[in-house]
C-alpha cells in the first residue's frame, strides 16, 4: 500500500518536472491527497462551461469555482475563486467571469479550466502545511486558517514526519488551542481527523524531499471530521547538499582528544608579547597544562622555554590538537601537514575567511580537513578552555575556575562576556569553547561530547545559527534527560524573509520555528545574554522539583504580588494552600499577616518566623518548590536571614528532602552579600529583584518536564 502510493505520488511529480513546472494544478493535488489519504472534497476539472454545468449538476448542491492554471498560484488574489455557486445559470456565468478576471490578472497564464468542488460545510478553517526549512529540513505546520493565519501568526511547528500523538499535540500548542476544544456553547472539532491531516502532510514531505512546500488551507474542522478545501504544492528548485555526517563513536573519540588533549602543537607559536601565537603559548604553559607543549615556527628554536620546531610534522610521538596562530592564507598549507602528522583536531583562531567573504578559502581548508580525517574547530575563535585538563587555548584572558557548566558561544565577543561573568559570579566552569564561523566542528558535536562528560552538569550554548538542525536536536534528546540545555538563539527577530509560494512557507520564518522546535527537543531557551549565563549557573544549583505546587513566603506583600505575576508569567502554579497547612502557616503569622499563598508574614518579624514558615514549607510533601520574598529590617538582618534559610535548607537536604528553593532579597547593599552566600549553598537569590529567581525556578521547571522528571511533556 506504502509503495503504491509512493509510485503514484513520483508519476505525478516526474511528470510535473518534465513539464518544468514547481508549483502542481488543484487537480494534481488532488492526486496526491488522494494517494496519502488526505480528505478533500469531491471535485472535477470542467474545460468549457457546459463540462462545468454538468459537474456541478453531479454534486447536487451549492459549489465552489475555482480557476486552474498552472502559472496562477494565488487564486483569490486572481479573482479566480467563486464560493457558493448554485444552477446552471449562475454556473456559467461563474465560470467566465473566473476565466475572465484570470486572463485580465495574467494575459500569458495557461487556463487548463475551472475546477468544480462540493461546497464543505461550515466549521472551524485551520491549516495544515509543511515547508522545508534551512535548519531543519521538512517541518510540518498547524495552526487557525483563514484570515486569522495572517493576522495572529499562531502556529506551531515540528520536525516531519510526526507521529499520531506528536500531531495531536500540535493543536493543543497553539494559543488558541481551546477555540478547537469548543467554546460558548459550540461543539470542537475532530481532534483525530485534524491530527490525522498533519500526519498524512508529514509523511507526504518526507518521502519526497523535493517537495518545498504544501498548504492545505484552509481546512474545515467539524465535529464530523476534518477536509482540507484547497492544497497548494510547490516543488524545490534545487538540491541542498548533504552535510557530512559522523556517528556518535566517531563525535566522541575526537572530542575526547580534543577537550582530554595530552599533547598540543602550537601552529605560529611565538616569542614576541602582543602577538596571538605569544599569548597562545603563555596561556597554555600559565595555566599549568600538564600535558606535552610543541611551539611550530620556523624561524625559531626555542619558545618559552621550549624547544621549536620548523614543521608540525617534526614534532616527535602523537599530538591530539593543532592550535593555529597564523594568517588565514597560509591555514590550508599548514593544515596538509597537520594531516600528514595525523593529528585528529586542528583549532583554527584566526580570522579571514567566510566572515570576510572569503568563502573559497574556508571551502578549501575543510577540503583538505576532510581528506585528512581532521575536525575543525573555528576559524575565526578566541580558542577554547577545558578546565578539568588545566588547558587554556586561547589569546583571550585565562580562567581557571573549574565547575560544571559548560559554556558555547558563536561569537569572541560572547566569550568574554561569559569570561567576565563567570569571574564576577565566581562560576565554575567545565569548559568555554568557540565555534566562530563552524567550519566543521559545531553545536551537536559539543553537544554530544558533554552531554557524556562527567564533570559537565549543564550546558549553555549562544548560536547565532545552526548548519544542520536535525542533527541538534538528536543531540540535545540524547543530552536532556541526563543535564539541562541552554540556548540562547541570537536573530529572535530577524523577519526570516524569503520567497514562499504558501501561507505556511510566509509563516515559517526562522524564529518561529526554532522556539518550537528547540522547545520540542527539551532545550531551555533563554530571552537574552545575562538569562543564559544565569541559567547556566543557577540550574546545577537548584534541586529538580517532584511536582507543581509552589509556595510563596514573603515578609512584604508588594514584593509577593511581584513574585505571583513571576511565577504565571513563567508557567508555573501557585499552590492553592490546604486548610490545614492554611492553619500552620497562621499559627506563626501576625493577624495582620495573610495567609494563603503567598503566605505573607510581614517585614517586621523575627528570624524565628521565617525560619518556621520555611520549615512548614519544607516539611509538608504537598509543596514542591519554595519562592521566598526577603526585605531588609534591622530586624531580620540580610545576613541572619542567609544564615537561617542556608542552614534550614541543608538540614532538609541531610534528610532526603530536597526542594528547590529561590529567593528574591530587597534591601540596601548588605544583601548582595547575602546573595552570594545563599547562592554558594544551594539557594538561588537574587538582590533588587522579583523577576530572576522566579525565572530561574521557572527554567528549572521547563528542564525538568522535558527530561520527564515531572510529566506533561515540555
């Protein structure tokens, strides 16, 4: 049955390639809606008006007219579309005015006739498309049709093909999810005969890439089922190349000596302050790297105290990474004798290819890289660190911190901005890598390899873009259930202008199918630069909560309403207090306090009192996650407050209970200190600010629904 549809479906498709054709007729549509199973009304090609009296005479009833012409692809902005149209009379003139306004719209378009349709009952018009994206191949599309489309933009987007019940999460991903559910009375639609379109489309797409785009739109969705009114085909005009693909052993054995290197060569090493190849060297010997150092400059014979060598292939036993310290046009020299050397990773820092428009010059070097077996890492990077190794590759400032996150960045710029947080918020670091213009080397591999390395326990990665989208998300799937990723895509608004023959090739622009799709593959994506690095470090820190119900305890009311719109904004749930944990909570609570959640004990209380609170908070099995709201009194001093939540929160954890808690400080500078502190023993807190705790809780949350630690998908 597969193969017969698929025979039926490449007939057609040959045919319209040999036409020279990209864009297929309403009646070929039908072809292949009717080969994939996709409902669509009944229909008839009429020639001339007396074919078309006679069709429309066959259905019965009121019909929809519509002009098929192989060069009009828009037919209503042609004119070429009549709704309702109902004996013959009114038939025949529907049918010349269609053929009229098509030839006054374009004089040199091919009229092959007006197809006649049943006219589809009223109902809710959706759409359903597939388009095929840059970064991630054949994407499937859902969301409200018709005008609303255009307007709202509220559509969802997967990876295609897609299973049953990854369609029918589709409709309860866009906004208006509850309009399809019914409101006011109405009945909703057909869940499964909507879900089933989108599975069909997927799998149409993904058995021929050549299909660019289609549009089912709109789809009428009735309680009865669902049939798409008008499918619209567009075929590619080109190729994309394939991507070189390695497996996972071949990612992780390169990767290992990579970032586990016992032996560097420093290609344009050099004794002179000021240049790269000086700071290079100074950085890997400072650092105290303990492995084997080989400066390479003919022109030297000694660097830093070690011996030089005219050529890498000179150095003596193996080497595991080249680090590239010279020009960009004499790289692919270099990188031939880096190959013969059969070293397995070159680190290419300089600049002066594809980013300058150089793009000859990088194809070369990846040329000569894959003929030799060598993964690139760059060109075009401030190098890397890998901090468990003692190994700083790079020309940028040290750093030495070592921890468990580990951070990417497609950008220099970036990297020091990571630098300089880390240093200030003192954050370990398992690595910081640079993937400048990703030659080879990009996002999935590191991925890959972190995702298995021990001392990594969360991942933050800045991408400006990513060459092969589906090999991401792979990575990521594989990576998430084990440790959080970050991402922060830069371009969020970039308009993903391209040329669309469809309302869903219009729609797709780039972010609105990254947000999905990096949803999708349970990664946690930051709004911005600081929320990234935030994330990266606060999520290690915090606990995954065991449920949804959090609670808020506040000593200032103001300071709780902020945290309550935090925690809706976020996507989290407030819990609804039980009376008696309601009761508990009152008992320490001053009469002018309140109750309920947040709990709001009132700025004037002793230590004692948000020590208790915090206990029943812990205590009670029914809270998962606690959100505490501090302000500076004399009081409760910031650094008494620290000291209390600090040593109740370890007292739990010594217990086996482990909840998250964050906390929001406001006060003069004193609680800053009492920030770091409480952020040094596993509460997350922020000074003069509701917002970021609550985040990070909220990213936590995110995190943990997708490694399915919590359930309800992500």
């Amino acid at each position: 049955m597969a193969e017969d549809r698929r025979a039926r479906a490449r007939g057609l498709l040959d045919a319209v390639r040999t036409a020279g054709r990209t864009a297929l007729t309403a009646p070929e549509g039908k072809v292949l809606a009717d080969a994939y199973g996709i409902a669509v009304p009944g229909e008839e090609l009429a020639r001339d008006v007396d074919e078309a009296v006679a069709c429309a005479a066959r259905f019965g009833g009121p019909v929809v007219m519509k002009i098929v012409s192989p060069d009009i692809l828009h037919k209503t902005d042609a004119g070429g579309v009549v709704v309702g149209v109902e004996g013959a009379a009114d038939v025949r003139a529907a049918f010349c005015r269609i053929v009229d306004n098509a030839r006054a719209y374009d004089a040199s378009a091919r009229i092959e006739g007006v197809q006649v349709q049943e006219l589809l009952p009223q109902g809710q018009e959706v759409i359903v498309g597939a388009v095929t994206d840059p970064t991630f191949g054949k994407v499937v599309a859902f969301g409200l049709g018709g005008v609303l489309v255009e307007v709202l933009k509220d559509v969802t987007f997967r990876l295609a093909p897609v299973d049953p019940d990854e369609a029918l999460s589709m409709l309860d991903s866009i906004r208006a999810a509850e309009v399809l559910r019914g409101v006011r009375g109405q009945a909703g639609v057909d869940r499964w005969a909507v879900a089933e379109q989108i599975r069909r489309v997927s799998e149409l797409v993904a058995d021929f890439p050549e299909i660019a785009e289609v549009d089912l739109n709109p789809v009428i969705a009735t309680p009865e089922g669902a049939v798409a009114a008008d499918i619209r085909v567009i075929l590619a005009t080109d190729t994309p190349k394939e991507r070189r693909r390695y497996t996972r052993e071949e990612i992780l054995t390169s990767m290992r000596r990579l970032m586990q290197p016992s032996s560097v060569a420093v290609i344009g090493a050099s004794g002179e302050p000021g240049k790269i190849g000086n700071s290079v060297m100074r950085n890997l010997v400072d650092g105290g790297f303990a492995g084997e150092i080989h400066p390479v400059n003919p022109k030297a014979d000694d660097i830093l105290g070690r011996k030089a060598y005219k050529s890498v292939t000179d150095v003596p036993g193996e080497v595991d990474v080249a680090v590239f310290a010279i020009p960009a046009r004499f790289v692919a020299a270099a990188l031939e004798e880096v190959g013969r050397k059969r070293i397995p990773n070159a680190v290419l820092i300089p600049s002066g290819f594809a980013e300058t428009g150089e793009q000859a010059l990088q194809d070369e070097i990846v040329a000569v890289a894959e003929r030799h077996g060598i993964r690139l890492l760059g060109p075009n990077i401030y190098g890397y660190y890998s901090t468990w190794q003692d190994l700083c590759a790079t020309f940028c400032t040290p750093y030495d911190v070592k921890g468990g996150v580990a951070l990417t960045s497609q950008s220099g710029g970036i990297g020091m901005a990571i630098l300089g947080f880390a240093r200030t918020t003192r954050t370990g670091v398992s690595a910081i890598v640079g993937l400048g213009n990703k030659s080879d080397l990009d996002e999935d591999d590191l991925l890959t390899w972190f995702g298995e390395d021990p001392h990594t326990e969360c991942i933050a990665m800045h991408l400006e873009d990513l060459k092969d989208g589906r090999a991401f998300v792979e990575a990521a799937r594989a990576t998430v259930p084990k440790k959080p990723v970050v991402v922060l895509k830069a371009g969020r608004t970039a308009a993903g202008a391209k040329a669309a023959g469809s309302h869903t090739g219009a729609l797709a622009g780039d972010d609105a199918v990254y947000d999905d799709i990096l949803r999708q593959a349970g990664v946690v994506r930051a709004p911005g630069l600081n929320e990234m690095l935030e994330y990266a470090r606060a999520l290690p820190v915090l606990p995954a909560p065991r449920g949804d119900n959090v609670v808020i305890i506040t000593g200032a009311g103001g300071s709780g309403v902020l945290l309550s719109d935090a925690v809706t904004d976020n996507g989290l749930s407030l819990m609804e207090i039980p009376p008696d944990l309601d009761t508990a909570f009152r008992a320490f609570i001053p009469p002018f306090g309140a109750a309920g959640n947040p709990v709001d004990i009132t700025g004037g209380e002793p230590p004692s009192t948000y020590e208790a609170t915090i206990r029943l908070g812990l205590e009670d099995p029914r809270v998962h996650a606690l959100v505490l709201g501090y302000w500076h009194t004399i009081v409760t001093p910031p650094m008494v407050f620290a000291e209390l939540t600090a040593r109740v929160v370890e007292e739990f954890r010594a217990r086996g209970v482990e909840k998250p808690v964050v906390a929001s400080l406001a006060g003069d500078v004193e609680v800053e200190e009492a920030c770091q502190y409480l952020f040094e023993r596993g509460v997350v807190a922020y000074p003069y600010t509701t917002e970021k705790p609550v985040a990070v809780l909220g990213a936590k949350y995110r995190w943990a629904r997708a490694a399915g630690l919590l359930g309800g998908g992500s």
